[in-house]
C-alpha cells in the first residue's frame, strides 16, 4: 500500500503492549511516533508491582511478544523482575527508549479539525493523526474502604506500591485481601515473618500449578534450537486458548469440569475442617479470577499463619481491629485489594468530534466496538478496551491482535484512502448487544462479584472463544465505520 501522508502517531503508555505498539508501527514503516509515559521508566505493571513473589500466572514460554522468542526464562510461571527485564531488553533491541517520553502523563486529548490535540503534565505535546492508549488496566490501585485506613501507626502500603525499605523479617504482617498478590506473598514470606495475619473478605478458588524450574539443559535446547521453543510457544497458547479460555465462556465443558475437579482436590490438602471450610468458596470456579498457586494452603498452615475472617472494623495505630472486637496486632500493613480496572485511560479528559467526551459517552458504562474503538472518537485506538479478554487469555496476544486491527486502519489513512475512521454507533450497538446475550453463557454470571465487574453490575470481559477475537481482529468490517 503506497504512502502519500507522513502521519504523525501518539502511543500513550510505554508498558508491553506501549512497547508493542510502537516497535510494530516503525516496522510498518511509521517513524514519527511519539510515546508518551506518565512514570520516568518503562515496563508498565511490570515495573509497578516489585512485592516479595511476584510472578506471572501465565507460562513463561508463552508471556511474550509472538516476534521476540526467549528462550532464557528461569522457571515455568517466571519471576516479575525478568519479565520486566525482558522488556526491557526489547526495548533496547528496537531502540525504543528514544520515542518515550517519561514523566510526560497526558491529562488532556481533544480532536480539533481531524487531528488529536494532546496536552501533556509537561504542557501542549502538538496535534496527532492518530492516537494509540496502551494505559493498561491494572494501574489505579484501590484502598479499601475501612474506617482509619490511614491510621496504622507502622509501615503500610498498596502491594503496587511495595516500599522496598521495609524488611518483613521477624515482622507481625497484616495482609488485606486474598486475590493473586495476596497469595504470592503469603508463600514467599510465610518462613520470614513472626506472625502473618491474612484478612479474607472472600475465599478464592486456586488451581495448584508447581513452579519449577527451567532446567540449563531445556533452555540450551530452546536456544540452539528455536523450533522447541516454538512448539512449546504453540502448545501452551494452544491449550490456554482451547481449554482454559473456552471452558470459562462455557465452550468446553470437560476442561471446565477438569479445572473445577483440580482446585476441589487441592483445597482438599487443607487438613483442619473449619480451616478447609472457611477457605472453600460458595461460587464456582472461575467465577472470579482463579489463583494459580504452587503452595498457598500448605503457606496457610503453618502455625505462624492466621486467617481471619472476622470482618474488619477500623484499621487502628496498632493493628487491625475486626468485628468481635479483637485487636490484630502488626507491626507492618500491606493492602492487597488490587485496581480500579475499569478506569481505562482516565482520569485523561479525552473530547472527541462534536465535543463529545468520553466521560459522558460512557456514562451509563464503557462500551466499545469490538474493544478497540469508540463511535465518535475517529483515529483513536485502544490496546485493552472495554470488554477485551482480561480473565481468559494472555494479554500479550491479546494486544498484538487489537493492535493489529488498528494498524489495518492505520495503514489505510496514510495510504490517503480515508482521513478518519471511526465506528458506527449503529455497528457499536450490534456488538455490544450481542455481549449482553453472551455474557450470561459465563462462568462470571454464575453469581459472584469480581473485579471483572464495573461500577454498574456488567461483565466487562470478553464472552466467546480466542478463535471468535483472533477472527474478529483480523480484518475491519469496513462497512461498520463512518469513513472520511
């Protein structure tokens, strides 16, 4: 497709899929990119979130870029810091680092006569022929709403803000919160500390995936020859997408009945009754985001390990005070009570054709076409939108492929062919519709309430299958958009 516009290109957020985003755009031969980062280094939730534990719940072999094969990963389910320095090398590699611009959050984007207006902490960053928001969706962290939250006399501190002056050795730990940090952090601590409080609100579900290593020789193997590497690639996104990511949407039930069958047999490891009985869920599983754990309930049981399920009155100066009116003692805090995750790109005050802002074009909810656009918005592209798969598959397939989709329009504007696309509020209603009749079809309908859900009681993840994405990703359905 031959060019006869220079486009001038805004990616906003410089974590995996930001990274992405723009190592895709200069070798589809778009240089003047430009990306924006609100923090002063790279990696996005990878940098953000450095707790004892930290790893990815998807395998290693399968967590990255389909362009960029790594063969160097140390375990099955890898440590965050090698993530991040795996991104890091990335960026290196593609010579990222002199497109971002850091501590440079935008606060304000406004489409004036066909091209994006954005406004930076910096101040005016110029106009923008298209825009890409790569803000991810786990990066607003959410403190609970306990009375005296702010009282606790000690060290606290949100697991994303993990203050690494704090050592929890021969400490009296306070977790708040039972999710995936939190039992990342029970089991790399649990031998360290003197006491460890764990405040549930609600059990989860967790599937016992063992974490071993990586031997030398496997990933001497994987480097000499890269199509092991592939294959495994192949096999395991082959099975997160046919049987996890399906069995959730309610497309293969053998594999739902498999996943449930695995976490009954390791909650059934838990020896005490009444401990077994108050970490059993009375949702079924998958309903929230299930906990991929090689040894939470064996972290659980140990004698300096307390899990209470008391309800939390006030957090005092020297604890933790629960509802039958006993005094937590701690002596260190952490709040592991995860993200505003639908937040999107805001608190960013983004005004599109006519004046129409995103904030009333999503007052009743954000809606999207096919997690990737706005009607009224033209030129404007989002990795993570609403309703994209945040519980089923691997973010990084899922970015590549609603990037791809974006690059299809991309390329179409430069070639001259359009100036602006956007889609129809029609088409967007038929999408949208078509996820309300779906959504029920779920595990996440099936009656709990989770993280998957915004402020208005809706689903907001993707309903079908990887297949249905990576189909509907591949080519834009022109006929469903306003073209100019």
């Amino acid at each position: 497709m031959e060019r006869t516009r220079r486009l001038r290109i805004a990616v906003i957020g410089a974590g995996a899929s930001g990274l992405m985003a723009v190592i895709k755009l200069r070798e589809a031969g778009f240089d003047d990119v430009t990306v924006f980062e609100k923090a002063s280094s790279l990696g996005g939730t990878w940098r953000d979130n450095r707790y004892p534990g930290i790893a990815c719940d998807v395998p290693s072999l399968a967590y990255r870029y389909s362009f960029a094969p790594n063969a160097e990963w140390s375990h099955v389910f890898s440590p965050g810091g090698e993530i991040l320095a795996y991104l890091e090398h990335i960026a290196d590699r593609h010579d990222v680092a002199q497109r971002v611009r850091y501590e440079s959050e935008i606060v304000r984007a406004d489409y004036v006569e066909g091209r994006w207006r954005l406004e930076s902490v910096q101040g005016d960053e110029g106009s923008f022929d298209a825009v890409v928001t790569a803000t991810g969706i786990l990066h607003h962290p959410v403190l609970p709403d306990i009375p005296g939250v702010d009282s606790f006399d000690g060290p606290s501190f949100h697991t994303a803000r993990w203050d690494d002056e704090v050592s929890l050795a021969g400490k009296r730990v306070g977790i708040i919160g039972t999710g995936s940090t939190a039992t990342q952090i029970v089991c790399a601590v649990i031998d360290d500390v003197e006491k460890l409080s764990l405040f549930q609100r609600t059990p989860q579900w967790i599937r016992q995936l063992p974490n071993k290593p990586i031997s030398r020789e496997k990933r001497d193997a994987y480097r000499s020859e890269p199509e092991l590497l592939e294959a495994e690639y192949d096999r395991l996104t082959g099975w997160q997408n046919t049987e996890f990511a399906a069995a959730v949407v309610g497309e293969n039930a053998t594999a739902y009945g498999d996943l449930a069958a695995a976490c009954e047999e390791y909650l059934a490891t838990v020896r005490d009754p009444d401990l077994r009985r108050r970490l059993t869920p009375d949702y079924k599983v998958g309903c929230k985001r299930l906990v991929m754990s090689d040894g939470f309930y064996e972290a659980v049981q140990q004698p300096q390990a307390e899990l209470v399920t008391e309800g939390i009155e006030a957090i005092c100066p020297a604890g933790v005070r629960t509802r039958d009116g006993r005094l937590h003692a701690l002596d260190v805090l952490v709040f592991a009570t995860g993200f505003d995750a639908h937040g999107f790109v805001r608190p960013m005050n983004v005004s599109g054709r006519d004046g129409l802002t995103l904030d009333d074009a999503w007052a009743d909810g954000n809606e999207g076409y096919l997690t990737v656009m706005v009607p009224g918005f033209p030129n404007w592209f989002m990795i993570g939108g609403p309703n994209s798969p945040i519980g089923n598959f691997s973010w990084l397939q899922t970015a590549e492929r609603q990037f791809g989709f974006a690059l299809q329009i991309i390329r179409r504007i430069a070639a001259g062919e359009l100036s602006e696309a956007a889609p129809k509020a029609s088409a967007a209603r038929v999408f949208n519709d078509a996820l309300r009749d779906q959504l029920p079809h779920t595990v996440w309908a099936s009656g709990c309430r989770s993280w998957y859900m915004d402020p208005h009681g809706r689903i907001a993840s993707w309903p079908w299958t990887f297949d249905k994405f990576e189909a509907d990703m591949k080519a834009p359905r022109w006929e469903d958009f306003e073209l100019a």
